[in-house]
C-alpha cells in the first residue's frame, strides 16, 4: 500500500480509546448496580438510610412516609436494575460489534463463550440491534414513569410516550431499510 492508504487505514485505530473508554462507562454501571442492589438489600433487613437512598434514587414521592419496603419501591428499584443490565449489554454490543465491524477482528473463532450474533455483525445488523436495544431500556423508562405516573406531569407522560413512539418507528425504518438493502437471495440469520 502507499503511505496516504496506509495512514487512512491504520487510522481506524484512533477508535481504540474510545472503546476504552465504554469499558470504563461499564465499570460505573456495574459499580452502580451493586450499589443499588446493596441499598435494596439493607432496606428489606430494615435499614431506613438505605431506604431513603432507594426512594430519593427512584424519584419515588407520596404523601405519606415511606417507612418500610412496598411493592411499588420494590419494582422501581428492580426496574431500575433492570435498565442498567439493558444499557450495559447496549454497551456490550456497541464494544464489541463497533471494534470487530470497524477496528479490528476478534479472533474468537472457536471460543466458547462466543456471542452467536457476533458471526454475523455488520455495521446493518448492529444497527438494528442497537434500535431494538434502545427500544428495550425506552420500555423500562416509561414502564417506570408510568408506574410512578403520579409524581410526573400529564406533559412528562405524554412526551415519554411520544419519545418511545418515535424509537419504535425509528428501528421499524431502520430494519425496512436493512431489509430493502439486503437482496433477497442473500442468506439471513439475524
């Protein structure tokens, strides 16, 4: 190759610290959850300071105290949680899928513990399975505020909603488009 080529090519690299980067980003999830799942653990044990760390955590409010674990605080922190594993293998997949579509292959063949999809990643197919990721962690958000619906506006829910709405036609346009580009004789497993 001659060197202008070269430069280009070799500049693919300059996304290696970025996906560094999204490793840390996963370590502040991972930090997080168990943070939270300790919280969630010392209030079922009756420890009122973390229980008023879960409540302040989940934006949970209600006229009346809040003095032990309810249903409704249980399934706000657990979606929370929930939310967290969902961004973290979002997180996962745009490391993984990113650096072996963009940066460098893997060399996994083989492996055991070898993601199926990851035989099969192109920029298209990360691309419709970051949409229906994001779709994912947009339904546990508004499952969350709706659960919680009484300490959000009637505007809050609305525009949620319509956010979600919009993720949805988003990935819907984004796998037509796959599928449009994709010729139909081409073997699909997705």
């Amino acid at each position: 190759m001659r060197p202008l080529p070269n430069l280009i090519f070799a500049s693919r690299w300059l996304q290696l610290p970025l996906y560094l980067g999204l490793i840390l980003a996963q370590c502040v999830y991972v930090f997080h959850f168990w943070v939270e799942l300790v919280h969630l653990i010392e209030a079922v044990f009756g420890d009122r300071a973390a229980l008023d760390k879960l409540i302040s955590s989940i934006g949970y409010k209600t006229d009346v105290p809040v003095t032990s674990l309810n249903e409704t605080v249980i399934m706000l922190v657990v979606l929370a949680l929930i939310d967290v594993v969902m961004i973290s293998n979002l997180l996962i997949m745009v490391i993984v899928g990113g650096y072996e579509t963009f940066v460098s292959r893997l060399r996994l063949e083989g492996h055991p513990d070898q993601p199926e999809w990851l035989n099969h990643v192109n920029a298209s197919v990360l691309k419709v399975k970051l949409a229906t990721a994001i779709i994912g962690i947009s339904s546990i958000h508004l499952l969350k505020t709706f659960i919680n619906a009484a300490n959000y506006t009637d505007k809050v829910l609305m525009w949620q909603t319509i956010i979600h709405i919009a993720f949805l036609f988003s990935a819907l346009a984004i796998a037509l488009a796959d599928r449009i580009m994709t010729p139909s004789h081409a073997p699909r497993d997705h």
